[in-house]
C-alpha cells in the first residue's frame, strides 16, 4: 500500500470511529441512566451468584438492556456487535431458572454474572470515551475494546 492510499485508508477509518463516537455522545443520557442499575446490581448480584439465590437471574433484564442500546448505536453507525460478545451475551441472557439448576449452578448461572459483567465493562467504556471530543488516533484500550466491540479494529 503506497503511503497515499495508507493515508486514505486511514482517513476512513479515523472517520469511522469519528461516527462511533457521534452515535455514544448521542446516546450518552442513555447509557448514564442505564449505569445506576449496573452499579447496585453489580454487589447484590454477584452476592446472589455466591448465595446460590435465583435472584442471580435478574442480571439478566440490566444485560439485555444495555446489549439494546449498544445494538442501537451499531445500527446508527452502519455496525453489528462483535460475534464474541453477541455469544457471552446469548449464554447469559436467555437463561430460565429452574430449580433443577441448583444441582448444577455454574452451569447455568456463570453465563448470566458472565455477560452482565461484560455489557457493565462496556457500557463504562462507552461512556468515559463517549466524552471526548474526537475520536483519538493513540488509542487508549479501553476506546479500542469499543472499536472492538462494534469491529472497527
């Protein structure tokens, strides 16, 4: 690749995440409100997971919402959510319990405390980065893990 076309090349991809990072400002209000939830379930439900208590499955509803606004902000942009994600997050959101489960409660509990905490990493990402003013061309990890999730890297 010659360094005019690395140029253009680059160009596009700046502006890219340029559009990214438009579609978070815009959902910023949204993604706040929805960090209050995360917090207070984040103690009450990793203590559930340990308890044993199938009040564990209440993560699930704070994960889907947050999965649907980042679902949201790809569509605004013309992006899909990382397969990977979309994998953690279809383990650990369609989970009914059953008390059969207690029997085997890893099994069935890991993957919702899996994708609550990982839709929780990146909903923080997305609004500590959602507040720059310019998509960064040094890329701290955390704004890459969101290019990640939307794969733009």
């Amino acid at each position: 690749m010659s360094s005019g076309q690395q140029s253009e090349y680059l160009k596009a991809r700046l502006l890219k995440d340029q559009q990214l990072l438009d579609a978070i400002k815009a959902n910023l209000p949204e993604l706040e409100r929805l960090l209050e939830p995360f917090q207070s379930l984040y103690e009450d439900g990793i203590y559930r997971f340990y308890h044993h208590s199938f009040k564990v499955y209440q993560l699930q509803d704070c994960t889907s919402s947050g999965v649907e606004i980042f679902r949201n902000i790809g569509e605004s942009t013309g992006s899909v959510l990382c397969e990977w994600f979309e994998q953690i997050v279809i383990s650990g959101t369609a989970v009914t319990w059953n008390p059969d489960h207690n029997k085997d409660w890893l099994l069935h509990t890991r993957p919702i405390v899996e994708a609550f905490l990982h839709t929780r990493y990146f909903l923080e990402m997305m609004i500590k980065y959602g507040r720059m003013d310019a998509a960064p061309t040094m890329l701290p990890t955390g704004w890459a893990a969101i290019l990640e999730l939307y794969n733009q890297r």
